[in-house]
C-alpha cells in the first residue's frame, strides 16, 4: 500500500463508508446550517451588518477549518453535533480574516471566490465593522459547545484561550504583518516558513486541538494533532503557493499570479516548482506519522484529509 493511500476497506459485509469528497460536503452542509443560526433571534443586529457578515460567511468554499475540528473530535470518538458551534466559530475567524486581507489597506482584492470582495459590495467602514462582529462572536459561539452540548466548562475555556493565542498577535495576525512586511529580496526561507505557519498553520492547529479537546484528548493526542496540523498547515500554504503560479483561476475563483504582481515572497520563489510540490509530500506523510502513532480511536478521516490537500488544485 501506498504511503499516501487511505481508502477505507471495511470488514466483510461491512458497507465503506462514503468518500472524502462526499464527507467534506456533509460537513460543510453541517456548519453552513449552525452559521446561518448562530445570531440568537432575539437578538437585534443592525440589518445592513448582519448581510455583510452572511454574505462573506455564506460565500463558498470547503470550511476546511471547521472539517478539521469535526474531524478531530470523530477520531478520538467524541461528537460530531457538539463540535458544529466550535467549528462555525472558527469559521467566522477564518472569514473576518479574509474581508479584511482584501480590504484597499492591506491586498486591495476586488473578488474573492468568484463573488465581489465584502468592501465592494458594503463598503470599506461596514466590511471593517463585519469582520469585526465575525471575530467577535466566534468566542460567543464556542461557549455554546458547553452551553448546549454539555461539554466540560474547563474544556471550552481552553479552547477560547487557544483561539485566543492561534488568532492573535503571537498566531495568525503576527503572520500577516510579517507578510505583509516581506518582499522578494528582503525576506528568507525561514521567514517565510514563519509567516506560513502563523498566518495560515496556526487556524489549522487550533481546529485540530479544539476538535480533540471536545472530544477529551489527552496530552499524547492533542501532541499529535499539533504535529498534525503543523504539516499540514504547512503544506497546504505551500500548495497554495504552488497554485498561485500554475492553478486554474476559474477553479481557484481568484487572479492567478497575485503573489508575483504584489512581489511576496513564496516557496516556489525560493526553492522552485518541483521542490515546492516535494515539500508538500514531505510535508503530507510527516502529518500521517504523527496521527498514525497519536492513540486514536479511528484516525482515516483525518489521513484522507491530509492526502486530499496535498492533490487539491484549488
């Protein structure tokens, strides 16, 4: 068998469960659901605020944070319903980040997804104002796991600092000024390996550790899902670097060759095509080895995500 082969073969007279790609799209379906309720009815939020933050959160994609947080919480037996209000949370960090990466001020990005950018469609002070609210409300969201689900206080308290720590100044938004800051010729290899794995890695180790914390990880666990989401936080910034340069725009759903025409740095940059996508495989089976050997009670779904990645073309 191939290091890189998942399929589930199931015991004899077992049905196989359905595929990767049908699994990814019932778990979307899922956390699309808790985001479009996630606002109490009760609840007044001004109308125009309330569409701008729907608009970016309802605008597509795979929710490949909250796949992992779902994913996460299932290999180590735990349940699926009680990690949806961590999973849309971590969605809603997810897309404040990107309203506000495609503001005028920062990449100046007219679409995203194949759909007008939020401060095209709203304005630049109410795009600002969703992002805000998105972030916001994630913390809210995470409580309701205990609120809701039942799951241990200390747990979802944990989980918060984390998000807290992942998508702040020492996580995710240290990333984006370090890239923000890089430009070709200034910035080296191990800079930029920093700023892929805060500005990217970090929501991906988050997702990983909040789904096993859900579902009662213990410390040997949670280190392999950190291991995990290392690798393949990684590797997939670096396919994503890869794709910038060689993707189809109409299956990416944005400009190709931005990376290029802002003059960022990428691995492709430093290393080369080849080199890049050898760096994603390395990267891809060092992921597998950490939650092979991680004490999970089924850990296929997380080795299928992990190989899905690595082959995506958009």
């Amino acid at each position: 068998m191939s290091p890189f082969d998942s399929s589930p073969e199931g015991n004899a007279g077992e049905p196989l469960r359905e595929p990767i790609e049908s699994y990814i799209a019932i778990i979307n379906d899922l956390v699309t659901t808790e985001l479009e309720t996630t606002i109490p009815e009760a609840w007044f939020v001004p109308d125009n605020l309330h569409k701008a933050m729907q608009y970016s959160l309802m605008a597509g994609g795979k929710r490949l944070r909250p796949l992992l947080v779902v994913a996460a919480c299932e290999a180590l037996g735990g349940s699926r319903t009680a990690a949806l209000p961590v999973a849309a949370a971590i969605e809603m960090v997810h897309t404040y980040s990107l309203v506000h990466d495609d503001l005028p001020a920062m990449d100046n990005d007219d679409y995203r997804r194949s759909k007008l950018t939020n401060h095209k469609v709203f304005g630049e002070a109410t795009a600002i104002l969703a992002g805000d609210a998105l972030l916001t409300h994630a913390f809210y969201s995470i409580v309701q796991a205990t609120r809701r689900h039942g799951i241990p206080a200390e747990s979802s308290l944990a989980i918060v600092e984390e998000l807290a720590e992942m998508a702040g100044p020492r996580g995710m938004v240290g990333g984006q000024v370090a890239d923000m800051e890089g430009e070709q010729g200034l910035t080296n290899l191990e800079q930029l390996r920093y700023i892929h794995e805060h500005k990217t890695g970090d929501l991906f180790i988050f997702s990983l550790l909040a789904g096993g914390r859900i579902a009662g990880a213990d410390e040997q666990q949670l280190a392999a899902l950190r291991e995990f989401g290392t690798n393949i936080g990684l590797a997939f910034q670096v396919q994503d670097d890869i794709l910038d340069l060689i993707g189809d725009e109409g299956k990416l759903g944005k400009k190709t060759g931005s990376d290029i025409e802002q003059q960022k740095v990428t691995y492709p940059f430093f290393i080369g095509i080849e080199a890049s996508k050898s760096e994603v495989e390395r990267l891809t089976l060092a992921a597998r080895k950490a939650v092979l050997g991680g004490g999970f009670t089924d850990a296929s779904r997380l080795l299928e995500i992990a190989d899905y990645l690595m082959k995506r073309d958009h």
